[in-house]
C-alpha cells in the first residue's frame, strides 16, 4: 500500500482473502507500505487475519531523501516529465511529491504509482523480508475474494513446479517502439519473437541473432498484476536480476511504461515457458472481482458484475455466495468503486 488512506481497502482486501483461503494454510503475510503507517493501524490489520503472522516492511526512502540522491541529469530528465501543461513549473526536489503526475510516453501517472511498479519490477525480488521464503501470492488491494476457493493455487504452484501462475495474460502490451526487445536480449542474449498460449501451455519463439527481425516487429504481452504467484527462487537467479536491472536501471526513474506486469512475464517466457500458466489452463478458479470485472477461470472469461462496485455485488451475494466471509467480513467491506492500485 502506499499510504494511510488505503487500510480501509487493505482491511477488506484481507479479510475476504482470509476467509477464501488462507484460514487453513495460514500462510504468511507481507505488507510493503510507502509511508508510515502507525503501530496502532497496523496492529487492526494483523487482528483481521489473526492467527496468521503479519510483517510490515517500508518499501523506500522519504521521496525527497530519495531524490536527493540521484544524478543531476536523472533529476532534470524528472523534472521534465513532471511539469505539467497549465501548472507552474517544477524546479527543485522539494516541489515533487508522490502526487505529482508525470508525463511517461503514453501514461501519465503519479509518482506513487510509478514506485510500486518498479518496486513490484525489480526491488521486491530483493527484499530481506522475502529471503527465507521460496514462493509469493501476489494480491493487489483493489482485488477482492467473492467465495470461498475451491482449489489451492500454491499447491497447484509446488507440485508442478511452476514459475509463474497468474490470473490473465495478454490484455495489454508494451510497444515493440520502445526497445523492449532490445532490453530483452541485452539480459538475455535472445530476444522474444512469439509468445503463443493454448488451452494447456505456453511456447514462446526466441530469436538470439544480432540482427533479429523480432527485434523490430510485435508487441511484448503482459501478466495481468492483480494476482500472480511466483517462485521466488527463480526470479532470484543472476539472470533474472539483469533482467531487473535491464528494466529498470538503477532506480529513480519512476517510469509506468516499464513496469512490473512486463517484469515479471519476460523470465517465464524466455526460460522456462512451460513453467508458466494462467488459473484458467489449470482449471483454478478462486473468482476474484477486480475492476468491476469477476474472473472466472472455469470458464475462462471476465464478467462484469452487473453492479456499481463491490458494495453493491456483496450486499445482494454475500451471504448466498460467500457464507464463509460473510459475517467475518460485512463490517470491513467499505469499498465499492476501484481505487487507485497500491
């Protein structure tokens, strides 16, 4: 999360999650937070989820402690981007805060939603927090367990070995113009021509000459980031992390366009693509909402809800659909519309 402003819809996040799944494995939780939150907002999260450990983790510096850091050509490259059409300039560190929205080719987002993304793209896989653990279930807030799971994604993770399971795949892209493929085969000395996906695998044509028409031709496909589980132990390997670093640089930059959603479906596919798959090629299907969308995996589609947000969908299924959250959760369900992703 980044801040205060987004326990409420942390503590709904959790709860239902709890309820679906994770009050049998009670398996652990990680929270990375951007800003303080205080023992006492932290102490109601863990009694949600209780008996299960909860750890807190500040993901970065004070902005402007950050800021002061970087190189005199990174700072004026943000400055750029940062000064909006209409609005007074931007000229020292002390101006930019993480609400500042910030011009990146086609996005323009704010500073704290850029810094989970390269956060989730390259600093995450080298946490302390996260050094005895061998597989994370990735949940963003703003999604939201509608039942109770009738299978176990992580046993599903361990048996099979997997890389990566995620929710979906494909819905958005990074442009073949931005030199992604480049990047891809300055870490690993190939590049993607093709990711194809059946019913039951993903293949993916590699193409490690110099001159690689790929390098020039296709769009690179994205895990969709609400949820995904990864294993930790291959994303840790030297490869994978110059891969990170080949995303993201040396941090600072606090760009959109390279994000995590790409970051974290290039190792899979160039390594190891029969390690990777969706929840509905495996036939899990926790249905999340998210986005005002249900994922239904059984039947391999998203369906909008039909209602203005969450609130609307748990009032009238809640109790019918979810009987294991309801009475758990109805105090903590607050939110209804999409916030802004944490």
């Amino acid at each position: 999360i980044h801040d205060s402003s987004n326990l409420i819809e942390l503590e709904q996040c959790v709860c239902l999650l709890q309820a679906a799944y994770n009050h049998q494995p009670l398996y652990d939780y990680l929270i990375f937070h951007t800003e303080n939150i205080t023992q006492e907002q932290q102490l109601r999260v863990n009694s949600i989820v209780h008996p299960a450990n909860v750890t807190w983790a500040q993901d970065t510096q004070p902005l402007q402690d950050v800021l002061a850091g970087l190189p005199p050509a990174t700072l004026d490259t943000l400055f750029r981007r940062c000064n909006q059409p209409g609005a007074s300039g931007i000229n020292t560190t002390q101006e930019l805060t993480w609400r500042h929205r910030c011009t990146d080719g086609r996005f323009n987002m704010p500073l704290a939603y850029n810094w989970m993304a390269e956060f989730r793209s390259k600093w995450i896989w080298r946490r302390p927090e996260l050094a005895d653990y061998k597989y994370m279930l990735w949940f963003d807030t703003d999604s939201f367990a509608t039942m109770a799971w009738r299978e176990d994604p992580i046993e599903y993770m361990v048996q099979n070995k997997m890389a990566l399971l995620m929710g979906d795949y494909g819905l958005h892209s990074t442009p073949v113009a931005s030199g992604v493929k480049y990047r891809i085969r300055n870490a690993y000395n190939t590049t993607i021509c093709k990711v194809s996906i059946n019913d039951t695998r993903f293949t993916t044509i590699l193409d490690s000459n110099i001159t690689s028409p790929c390098l020039e031709f296709g769009n690179v496909e994205h895990v969709h980031g609400f949820f995904h589980i990864t294993d930790l132990d291959f994303y840790r390997l030297p490869v994978n992390r110059l891969w990170a670093d080949e995303v993201i640089g040396h941090g600072g930059i606090y760009q959109r366009i390279w994000d995590d959603q790409l970051a974290v479906v290039v190792p899979p596919a160039v390594l190891a693509p029969h390690r990777m798959a969706t929840l509905d090629q495996i036939g899990v299907c926790p249905l999340l909402l998210h986005n005002l969308q249900v994922m239904d995996h059984h039947e391999a589609r998203a369906f909008t809800t039909g209602y203005r947000g969450f609130k609307a969908y748990w009032r009238i299924h809640g109790e019918e659909y979810f009987p294991e959250g309801y009475g758990k959760c109805k105090d903590y369900v607050q939110i209804g519309h999409r916030r802004r992703r944490s």
